[in-house]
C-alpha cells in the first residue's frame, strides 16, 4: 500500500471524526463480521439544486398528507392511475 494512499485515507477518517486510521479499520472490521457491510461500486450522482428542493417539498407533502392517495384494493389502485 502507498504511503500516498495511507495518508489520504488517513486524512479522511480524520475528516469523519476517527482519531485514527486503525479506528476506522476496528469499526469496519466489526461491521463485516456482524454482516452489515454491503459493497456497491459506482458513483453516486449528486442531486441538482432544483431537484433537492423538489424531494423536500413532496417529503413535506407526504408528512402532511398531502398529494397522498391510498388504494383499498388493486383494483381501486388501478382506478386512481387511470385518473391521471
């Protein structure tokens, strides 16, 4: 392993509040051996500004109640997707 390497990771379990990197190391071996690590490769796509602010808003909306439909049956579930 580079020392490059080490340190940038260092750097960044410090950014996250571990005093160390053997730290970070103890927590992510425990979460392996408890089975609550899950492994995903890929990039994460940061929402827009605009689109933030548009899942906030239907977040309120759903605690709110609001624009919020529940279906009986599957057929009334139907129904309501027709509606639109």
């Amino acid at each position: 392993m580079s020392n490059d390497l080490k340190r940038r990771a260092l750097t960044e379990a410090e950014r996250q509040g571990f005093s160390s990197l053997q730290e970070w190391v103890r927590l992510a071996l425990m979460q392996l051996a408890q089975k609550r690590v899950k492994v995903s490769l890929g990039q994460v796509m940061p929402l827009t500004w605009r689109n933030e602010q548009r899942y906030l808003r239907m977040t309120e909306d759903l605690k709110k109640g609001k624009n919020w439909k529940v279906a009986d049956s599957l057929e009334d579930f139907f129904a309501q997707l027709d509606e639109n």
